[in-house]
C-alpha cells in the first residue's frame, strides 16, 4: 500500500471517541464529568465526528452509569458533535423507557443523537439481580426487545393492536446501532440493515470473523444501503514512544484489576508491569489488549493505517484510558493532528 493510499484512508475515516468517564484515584465522578465535557469540547473542535458513553455499573472507575443523562449533559455542552451511548445495555431496560429517554435526547438536541445498543450486561451477575430484578431477563430476548425498542420510534414496525406510544420518542429518526464483541449482533445487525460497531479494544481476536459475520448478512434498508462498521481500538498517544508506553501502563492496570476482581479507580502509570502482573496475566492481557495502538504520532500513524487497511473500517470509535487529564487531551490531538495531515 502506498504512503498516499494510506494517507487517505485515514483522511477518510471518521475517527469518534468512547468515554467511560475514567474516575481516578484520588477523584471523584464529579470531577470525571468535569473531565468528559472538557475532553468533548476539545475534540468537538478537533473534528472528531461522534463522542459516546458507555452504560457500566459497580465500576468505580466508571462514572456513566446513568448513560442517558450524561449524553444529555454533554451534548448541552457541545455544539456539533453527534452525542450518543456505546452503548445502553438493551436488556437492563424496558424498551418504552429508553425509547422515551432517548426521545427526549433528540427532541432537545435534534440530528445529534445516536443509540447505541448492546445486549451484555455491563456488570457482574450480583449487579444484574439489583438492575433486572428478573432473572429470567437474560439478554436472550434480546432482538424481541430490540423490535419493540424500534417500534416506538417508527410507527411502520408497530403493530395495529399496540396502543402504547413513546412520547416523545414516536416517529423520530434517530440511527440505532448494534454493539458487539462475537458474532451474535454482527449477525443481527446485518440482517436489519443497521449500522454496527464492534469492540475490537477488548475483543480484537473476534473482529475479522464479526466484520464478515456482519458484511455477508446485510440487508439494505431504510436506515442503510450498505454495510457501515465502526470499529472501537484503544488509542494511546504522546510526544514519544516511550512515554506512549509509560502511559499504557493505566489501560493495563485496569485490565488487570478486571480480571483479578478488585474494584479500584483508574490507577496512575507505573514504570515496569512486570513488578505487577504474572507471566500468565501478562500474556492474559496481551489477548485482549492485542489491538490497542500506543506511541508517538509517527508509530501510532502507521498503526492506523495498517488497522484501517487490514479491517476496512468504515469509522474508528477511540477510547483512551489515560490517568492525567492533560495527557489524555494531547493523545486526542495527537490524533487530530495525524487526521490534518493525512
């Protein structure tokens, strides 16, 4: 591939960002939010094409929780920018409830407003009783709520015998996409002809089979004539390959603490993982943290390149687990800055 080709795939390509709006040691979420509306004023400025939320909860380095109304903050404090949730978790939901929130999102931010949606639970089972109540709300339900989650925004798909109305919500046009990390909603997604995003951040040994998955099912429809994939990758830059490196070292720490059950705030960078992980959890992590893209602008530039190359990605969903604030400004405009000069 040439250096030209290259420099305009990533011209392109939309780049978005996911924030989980990172609660710090030592912070609070207070101080995240503070932290997301400075983050998406500056990339709203930096062209960045969409900022979404993701909906955790019993994380306490997590702070969108209540993912609808953070979106709504955010997109008050922003001007352009599509605002949008990656995603709600569909099944710890009634689907008339998000259908009137988000309603209400696009009726006060209108043509800004996009919903995201996944069937995992976003959480640990203890967590899911306290949000679900029912236990036999499991996810496996989940195209039959997501049906009627549709319904209520496009009074085409809902039956003559239902009267109930999302108000507002009913006959918005607000994009919905399918969220994944395997196969089940690439599938789905495909089938419905709606646009899909996959977290190849977490999930990068899956993307390649998903994207097939998801391109050899679509049906054209309403909502698209052609396939449309955007892809999450964990992106952490710097002024230099080391300190890209140094500051990687928060990402992984919180992989790590994920898989060892200990419910902490994001951690400050350290100097050597290997003073903190195993060679077993190192190579644990290396797995799925396989994709992420860490260095300078020059390393993470052709690192870009050869993930747009290799994936065919329609849009690059970023997220950027990095403990200082500042640091975390300058990898989104380092991003930026590739974008200008690409």
């Amino acid at each position: 591939m040439s250096d030209k080709y290259a420099q305009n795939q990533i011209e392109s390509t939309p780049f978005s960002v996911l924030d989980l709006a990172p609660i710090t040691v030592g912070n609070t979420a207070s101080d995240a939010y503070k932290n997301t509306i400075d983050l998406a004023q500056h990339v709203e400025q930096w062209g960045f094409n969409r900022y979404w939320l993701a909906e955790h909860h019993n994380m306490p380095f997590i702070a969108s929780s209540a993912t609808s109304v953070i979106i709504g903050h955010v997109a008050a404090h922003t001007t352009t920018m599509r605002i949008g949730s990656g995603g709600i978790m569909l099944p710890n939901h009634a689907p008339l409830v998000i259908a009137e929130q988000f309603g209400t999102l696009e009726s006060l931010f209108p043509g800004r407003i996009d919903l995201g949606l996944g069937r995992a639970p976003g959480t640990d089972p203890v967590t899911i009783r306290a949000l679900r109540r029912d236990s036999r709300s499991d996810g496996h339900d989940f195209p039959q709520q997501l049906e009627e989650l549709r319904a209520y925004f496009d009074p085409e798909l809902r039956s003559e015998t239902n009267r109930v109305r999302a108000v507002p919500g009913d006959g918005l046009d607000i994009p919905i996409w399918l969220l994944g990390s395997s196969g089940f909603s690439a599938q789905l997604s495909g089938q419905l002809g709606l646009p899909f995003s996959f977290a190849s951040h977490f999930s990068p040994n899956n993307t390649m089979a998903a994207l097939d998955l998801y391109r050899r099912n679509f049906t054209p429809s309403k909502a698209l004539d052609a396939p449309y994939a955007m892809l999450g990758v964990n992106v952490v830059a710097a002024d230099t390959d080391e300190e890209a490196e140094y500051l990687a070292t928060t990402l992984q720490q919180q992989f790590l603490n994920i898989i060892r059950n200990r419910e902490i705030p994001l951690q400050p960078p350290v100097e050597n993982m290997d003073e903190v992980w195993t060679e077993y959890e190192k190579a644990s992590l290396q797995q799925q943290l396989g994709a992420t893209i860490i260095g300078s602008k020059e390393t993470v530039k052709q690192k870009l390149q050869s993930f747009i190359e290799d994936t065919a990605a329609d849009e690059l969903m970023i997220t950027s687990q990095i403990y200082d604030h500042q640091k975390r400004l300058r990898s989104y405009e380092i991003l930026s800055e590739i974008k200008e000069e690409s």
